[in-house]
C-alpha cells in the first residue's frame, strides 16, 4: 500500500488527481476518469454515490485505506474520494489494489 500511495503522491505532482466528490463525478461521467479511490471510512451516501456512478460508467474503483492516509498523500487534509485521470499511473495503482467496481 506504501507503494500505492507513493504513485499517488507522484501523479499528483504530474496534476494527474481530482479530489472531492463533486470534482471527481464530473470527470468520471467526462469519462476521463481512469481509476477512483475511495476510502475505507466514507459515508454510506458517499459510498453509494460513487460506487454507482463508477459502475454506470465503467471506471474502476478501489477502497484505498483512510481518509488521512489518502490526503496525506496528495499532500492535503484528509480526502475522501480521488480520481486519476492518467492511464499510466491508473494501471500502475491497479496493480498494487484491487479493484472492486467498474471496467477492467
């Protein structure tokens, strides 16, 4: 998962995350959405919310560890939902998560 988060950080320098929910639905359904993650403490709503969308959409979803965890590595306060919009680094974070929705 260190890994993981490490590439997160790395396509967050390259401007390559979109974080927050409303920021990360619009780009699933622009369908440049690569891979969302989504932590593991998320509301029940936010959880629904995303999950169906990345279903409707095809685009895969991970659970990815805390809310803290996931802000720490973007180098924010805690984030709940982030979406990569890189193909590269999408298949890279997928290799080390596996993914529980969306396309392959």
């Amino acid at each position: 998962m260190d890994r993981m988060y490490q590439l997160l950080g790395l396509a967050m320098r390259a401007g390559k995350v979109v974080s927050g929910e409303e920021q990360v639905l619009k780009v699933v359904r622009s369908g440049k959405a690569h891979l969302v993650l989504l932590s593991d403490d998320a509301s029940a709503n936010t959880y629904k919310k995303i999950t169906d969308k990345c279903s409707t959409y095809q685009v895969p979803l991970s659970q990815a560890g805390s809310r803290q965890a996931l802000g720490r590595a973007v180098g924010k306060a805690e984030r709940v939902v982030i979406a990569i919009t890189d193909p590269g680094f999408s298949r890279a974070m997928r290799n080390r998560i596996p993914a529980t929705d969306g396309g392959g």
